[in-house]
C-alpha cells in the first residue's frame, strides 16, 4: 500500500508540474540575461562616451585660419568699397566745378554781348 501511495504521490507531482508549466516546448533560445550591460547607478549615462578627437589643436588652428581669413577678405573688400566711393566723389566734384565753370563763362560771354550789344 505504502508503494501505491508513493506512486500516486510522485503520479500527482508529475501531473501539477506538467499543469505548472502550459508550454511542454523549451524555449531553443533562452535569454538567461536580459541585459548584458547592467547599469549599477542609474544616475551614470547609459549611453558610451564617444572618443575624443585626437587632433583638436588642429581642428581649432583650422578654424582660426579660417575666421582670419575671412575677416581680412572682408577688411580688404571695405578698403575697395572706400576707395571706389571716394574716387566716384572726386569724379562728381570735378564734373560740377566744371559745369559751373562753363557756367560762369557763359554768364560773362554773355555779359561781354550785353556790353557791346549797349554801345
């Protein structure tokens, strides 16, 4: 009797193991570890730092080239810029002194007719 019972026993073990678990099938790809980089302090970037350039003196001595460079183009695009407007008014002021030049000798050539025309 005692061996029937000791059957049974390991019968119903079976049976509530088998209805413990609905999938008979083991998982092929188990996944023991869900997260292979654990992050202890959840404060830490998770994210890995990228790696430094190598060359940053010759990144910023690029990029200081560049800044002068475009400082002295544009200092010497004013200095045209100023020359070419300086020498447009000297132009235009020499055009009116001499239209008020042939101005003023068509006034006295006149004045010289008024005179003779007089006598």
């Amino acid at each position: 009797m005692k061996a029937m019972a000791s059957e049974l026993n390991m019968y119903q073990a079976q049976i509530n193991e088998s209805n413990s678990n609905p999938n008979p099938r083991p998982n092929p790809h188990p996944n023991p570890d869900p997260d292979p980089n654990p992050n202890p302090n959840p404060n830490q970037n998770p994210t890995p730092t990228p790696t430094p350039n190598p060359y940053p003196n010759m990144y910023q001595a690029q990029i200081n080239e560049s800044k002068y460079e475009m400082e002295r183009v544009t200092r010497e695009l004013q200095d045209v810029k100023r020359k070419y407007y300086e020498q447009k008014r000297r132009e235009t002021l020499a055009k009116e002194r001499e239209a008020l030049r042939g101005q003023e000798a068509n006034q006295e050539a006149n004045q010289e007719q008024l005179t003779v025309q007089s006598m």
